[in-house]
C-alpha cells in the first residue's frame, strides 16, 4: 500500500496494544517515516 495507508494500520494497531494494557516502543528509520510516525505518536497523546 501506500505510505499513508500503511501509517493509518500502524496507527490501529498501536492503538489496540495501547488499549489492551500494553507498552508500545516505537523505532524510526528515515526522514519522511519518522516525520510520519512522529506526528501520529503525538496525535495519540
């Protein structure tokens, strides 16, 4: 898929083991990933 449908199922899933009690760490690799994930980590606190 593409990056942005991949961001929306890495974001569900890091929801459901939020949820379910769990501790999520996540690593970035490369500037337009991690500029990605970071903005969805901060829009999930």
């Amino acid at each position: 898929g593409t990056r942005e449908e991949t961001i929306i199922e890495v974001e569900k899933a890091i929801k459901e083991y939020l949820k379910k009690g769990f501790e999520v760490s996540v690593y970035l690799v490369g500037d337009i990933v991690t500029q990605d994930l970071l903005l969805l980590i901060f829009r999930l606190t």
